[in-house]
C-alpha cells in the first residue's frame, strides 16, 4: 500500500510542476501574444485559386479530376501557396489559419491533414526533433540558416510512404526543403493539441526577438 501511496504522490508532484510551469510559461507570453495578434493584417483571410476555405480546398480537388499522387501533389501545392508562414498568429485552430493563408508548420500540417482525410487519402504527422533549414525571410527579417524542430505529414498512396510538408512552394511528395538530422517519429494524436499550446508560445517568443533583438538571452 505504501509503494503505492508513494507512487500517486510522485505522479502528483509531477503533474503539479508540469502544469504550473506550464501555466507560469504562458503567462510570461500573453502580453506578447496579444501584441502579435495586433500587427496581423485586418482582412483576416486570403483567397488563392478561387481557395479560401478548407471547404473550397476540398472541393477545388475533387474538381481537378486528379487521382493518387499526382491528387496529393496537387493539394501540397495548393497548401503551399495559400500559405506564408506565420509567427503571429499561433493561436488560430487549423481551420482559421488555412483562411487567413499565415501559420507555422503545425498550423499547415493539420490544415494539409484535414484536406487529405476529407478526401480519403491517408496521412499522419510526423516529426523530428532537429531539422536543417536553409535562410529564409519571416515578417520582412531575414532569417539565416537554422536547426529547428519540425512537424509534416507522411502520406500512403498505392503502399508507399511520401514525406509532404506543405511549407515551401518547392516541395513535392518525397522531396522536402529541409534536411532530417534525428529520428523521425509519428505523432499521436493526444499530443498533437500539446505541441500546438508549446509551439505557439515559443513562436511568439521568436517573434519578439526578431522585432527586439535585445530579448535575446
């Protein structure tokens, strides 16, 4: 009885700290988070290809008369160019985010991932703790030569495996603008919503420090 009383208090304990580290962590990032949403354009949404919605998404592929490959080709490119990434809006739901055509690489994946099931392709997100990423330019900043991690989407089609990630217009089924450097692991769904919550608050921070380079520490 005494191992297991001891158990539940150390499960507690743990718990306890992770949310309250949790709780202090976002807190720390909410003014920031609200000044973010501030500098987003006023417009709220975008129109690419007639596209803008996930709805339209959906609709305009099965329109295209594509089918296997050549059909997730066509919806990553589409993703792909209704996108441009976003560190100001990390909050926005999958759905919210395809409209507004801004968003990060979970943002893109599972607003990708939605398009794919509604279409009955099968597709699930993977990651790796460490990806290599060429310079880029994010909000006007150019950004240099970065080691991240990163979240995309594998995709099954006639028994084969295609990496797809929707973040970059020169992507295509297999090929990808950044180079693995650790394990590749699917995601499950349960932690999808808890990457969401960590990522965004560190995409706000990143954010900030591009504005105020003094933030770095």
């Amino acid at each position: 009885m005494s191992v297991i009383v001891t158990s539940a208090f150390i499960l507690s304990l743990l718990v306890g700290t992770v949310l309250a580290g949790s709780l202090l962590y976002l807190a720390f990032f909410l003014p920031f988070s609200i000044r973010s949403v501030r500098l987003l354009p006023k417009e709220g949404r975008t129109t690419t290809d007639g596209v803008t919605k996930l709805v339209d998404a959906v609709r305009e592929a099965r329109d295209s008369g594509l089918t296997g490959l050549p059909l997730v080709a066509h919806v990553q490119q589409l993703a792909a160019r209704k996108y441009r990434y976003s560190r100001r809006n990390p909050w926005d739901s999958w759905e919210r985010s395809f409209e507004r055509g801004m968003g990060y690489c979970i943002q893109m994946t599972m607003a990708l991932k939605l398009i794919f099931d509604r279409l009955g392709i099968v597709a699930w997100p993977v990651q790796s703790l460490r990806c290599g990423f060429p310079p880029s330019v994010i909000h006007g900043v150019p950004q240099p030569a970065k080691i991240s991690g990163h979240m995309w989407l594998r995709v099954r089609v006639d028994g084969h495996d295609y990496d797809v990630c929707p973040g970059n217009a020169g992507n295509t089924p297999g090929v990808t603008h950044f180079k693995v450097m650790a394990p590749v692991r699917p995601v499950p769904r349960w932690l999808v919503p808890v990457l969401h919550i960590f990522s965004a608050a560190e995409n706000v921070r990143r954010d900030w420090k591009n504005l105020f380079p003094r933030m770095e520490t």
